[in-house]
C-alpha cells in the first residue's frame, strides 16, 4: 500500500484559514445558542417583571348588573298589529372598585383613560343583528337603538364643571369610578313581519312577545367577550378580558314574564386587571 504525503505549503495561510473558521464556528455557536439562551432569560425577567406588577392589583370588577327585555314595533305607518319586528336588548352596568389599594383618591386609583375593544357576540342562532356599545344610564330600562362599532372610547370626567357640561349620551366615565360602565345589547329584528293571530287584540310590548312569537331562548341566549382598557394618571396600563353569558331562561320563565334583572358581586384573582407593561 502506497503512503500519502500531505505537506502544507503555506503554513501561515493555514493557520489564518483555521482562525477564521473557528471565528465563524464561535459565531454561529453565539447566534444559535447563546441568542436563544438570552431571549428565553428576556422572557422569563418579563414574566417576572408581570407577575411583581400584579401582586397587589388597584383596579377590579366588583359588580355587574343586566336588564333584560324586549319591544315590537310597526313597520308600517299604520298602527296595525301586523307585519312587525321584534328585537332583544339587554342593558348591562359594570361597577369597578379602584380601593384595593388605598381608600383614598390618588394619581394611581384614578382614570385617565378608558376605552373597551376586542368585541365578540355569539348566540345560539344567526337570528337578528347583535350590536354592543354605550347606553346612557339614564336610558336603562328602555328600548333604545344601538349603532355598530369596534372600540368604544369614554369621555373622562375629572370636575364638577365637566360632569355639568358634559352630553351623557355619548360615552362617560368618573375618574374616581364612581359610577359604573354603562353598555347596550341589542339583538335587533329576531323576528321580521310577525303579525298578531286573529284570535289574539293585543301585543306585548315587552320580553312576553318573545313566547307570543314563538322565539327558542335557546336561540337568542348569548355571551359577550370584550377587553376593557384602563390607563391610570400616572400613565400604567391596565386591561381586563370580561366574559358574560347572559341566560334569558330560568325556572319562573325568565324574559317571557317580561324582563329579567341580575346583580351579581364579584370576588376572586379572576376579577381584577391585569396590569400591563408600558
């Protein structure tokens, strides 16, 4: 077997080659491991970071109360009991509580922004048109009807001047959260061209038209899915994802006796915002 001889000829061009080969191989040894290493510690003091912010919360849901009803209307000029619409509406207040952490008013527990986007409706139906937005306090209690949006943003009041200046139709809110988020369901034209039977002189004008209608609960009973958006006056970020399921049934007959209205307090870590990182 014959022998190979290797001989280098250009010593220092080879000792110049393995310096920058093994430059190279330190690089890409930083880029894929060490990089790595350091974002998944970026993520962790992140997480970290969150957790210590959240440890003693200064806002939460404490309250939330729904009105539930319905009307029928004409959809003609006459005042005949025929060929009307039927819409469900739902009138929804959300109270916060801003003392978790002190019972006075401070730059931290109050408002200087509140908005609510991320808007999800779902039923047990494709029936009718589903719109949330803003409802004047004053309206609870009414039909009223609701125009279609994405993010609803509040006025803040900060003054006794602004609080009697201001037009409480549009959308309201204390910087104190003294008073609740007021918000409007409507599941408008359930039902289009109902006609009262013959036998029957009358309507209701109330969730009773619902059953004379002859309306599933099941097909209308719903959940809302919404973020609302709190930024306090010292510039922190704060967001809570609320979840309602509105059940329009119960064993007396919920909304076919002609409303139904729910309070129900809060409690638990699952209530209260979380606090974001500007």
């Amino acid at each position: 077997m014959s022998k190979i001889n290797f001989k280098i000829k250009n010593v220092k061009l080879a000792f110049v080659l393995l310096i920058v080969a093994a430059f190279i191989v330190l690089i890409l040894y930083n880029v894929f491991v060490f990089s790595g290493l350091n974002k998944k510690n970026a993520f962790t003091n992140q997480m970290l970071e969150i957790a210590s912010e959240n440890e003693n919360p200064i806002f939460n849901v404490q309250k939330i109360s729904t009105y539930s009803s319905a009307n029928a209307f004409n959809e003609e000029d006459n005042r005949s009991l025929q060929n009307m619409s039927i819409s469900q509406f739902s009138d929804i207040a959300i109270y916060l509580d801003n003392s978790l952490s002190s019972s006075d008013m401070t730059t931290e527990n109050t408002i200087s922004k509140l908005y609510i986007d991320n808007i999800n409706i779902s039923t047990g139906s494709d029936k009718g048109t589903k719109i949330l937005n803003y409802k004047n306090s004053l309206d609870f209690g009414k039909y009223k009807d609701l125009t279609t949006t994405d993010r609803i943003d509040f006025k803040v009041v900060r003054s006794n001047e602004e609080n009697e200046n201001n037009n409480y139709d549009e959308p309201t809110f204390y910087t104190d959260c003294s008073n609740p988020i007021t918000l409007g369901f409507l599941n408008k034209n359930i039902v289009t061209d109902y006609s009262v039977s013959s036998d029957a002189n009358s309507v209701s004008f109330n969730g009773k038209v619902l059953q004379e209608a002859g309306v599933s609960l099941d097909d209308i009973n719903y959940t809302l899915s919404f973020t609302i958006h709190i930024v306090n006056n010292v510039g922190q970020k704060f967001a809570y994802n609320m979840k309602l399921n509105v059940n329009l049934d119960d064993e007396n007959g919920g909304i076919f006796n002609g409303y139904t209205n729910t309070t129900n307090t809060t409690s638990g870590d699952e209530f209260k915002f979380f606090r974001e990182l500007n």
